[in-house]
C-alpha cells in the first residue's frame, strides 16, 4: 500500500460532500475545529450546499471531489457526510493527478466506493470520522487526526455503551 505524506501543521484539508446534503453549520465547525489545530481548511462549496438529498447536482459534486483530488496543495480530503450519491461519481473521476500528488481519502458509508477504488489502485485511504466527528471534537475525530500526523502507533477508539471485550490487531 502507498501512503499519503502525513499531515503538518499548515498542510491544507478539503472538506467536502460527494453525497448526501449535510447542516452547513456542521462543516464549518468542523472547519472551524480543523483551522484551530493548525491546519489550512478548504471548505468546499458542497460541504455547505444542497440538492435535494444531495449536497449538489452530481456535476458540481464531481467537480467538488475533481477539483480536491487534482489540488498539489491539498493533504487530505475529509467528506462530511455519507449517504448515497459517491456512486455517481465513480466512474467519472480521473485518478491521474492523485498518484503524482497523493493525499488522504478519509470518510465512510458510501465513501467504502471510493475507498475500494484507491485501494484497487495501492494507495492507502482512512475509513474514519467524518465532519460531525470533528464539529464535536469526539474520540474519532481525535484518533483519525493523529493518525494523519503518523502517529499510528497505539491509536486507541472508545466503543460505544453496548459493547464489552478487549481487542488488538493491525490495521
């Protein structure tokens, strides 16, 4: 697998919505939360659009994730929020400019395509928190975040109330 450079303070993140329409007051909390750990935040005009269901037309969608994918600047690529709607974009997306500048894919729910498509590719992308996660500085947010910077040693997610064991293994 190839991994993205890990993040800096001062590395730009895009976030984005290549599915479902999402309150724009969650992404730019979570925008908010992202600029006051250092880093330089794009807020993409589908983190806080709608259409529909959506979070815009699949054009403007797929121009949101093109446009992230194909910036030298950008480090990673947060979606906001899942759904259903990363389907359309699939087969439209030219990959070309991600394997000259990769940068992290970090999401889930219907981002698992996307997902599936990098790893397809050996290149290496985090199936982890989303906007919400980082609006509410969460336990997710935090463990996906450090492991942006590289820190991948012992990351550690809280389970939630209904679950009880202990488990261990590489990721």
């Amino acid at each position: 697998m190839h991994f993205a450079p890990w993040l800096k303070k001062g590395d730009k993140i895009n976030l984005l919505a290549t599915s479902g329409r999402i309150d724009p007051a969650i992404s730019e909390a979570a925008a908010h939360q992202l600029r006051s750990k250092g880093y330089e935040v794009e807020l993409m005009p589908t983190a806080t659009s709608s259409h529909h269901y959506f979070s815009g037309t699949p054009q403007q969608r797929l121009q949101d994730f093109q446009k992230a994918i194909s910036d030298p600047n950008c480090k990673a690529i947060l979606c906001v929020r899942g759904g259903f709607g990363a389907i359309h974009l699939l087969d439209r997306l030219d990959w070309s400019n991600f394997h000259s500048s990769p940068k992290w894919l970090v999401g889930f729910s219907d981002i698992t395509l996307l997902h599936a498509a990098l790893q397809k590719q050996g290149i290496a992308s985090i199936h982890g928190a989303m906007a919400k996660d980082f609006a509410a500085q969460n336990s997710g947010a935090d463990a996906a975040l450090k492991y942006l910077q590289g820190n991948v040693n012992g990351v550690q997610w809280n389970a939630p109330a209904f679950s009880t064991g202990h488990a261990e293994g590489t990721l």
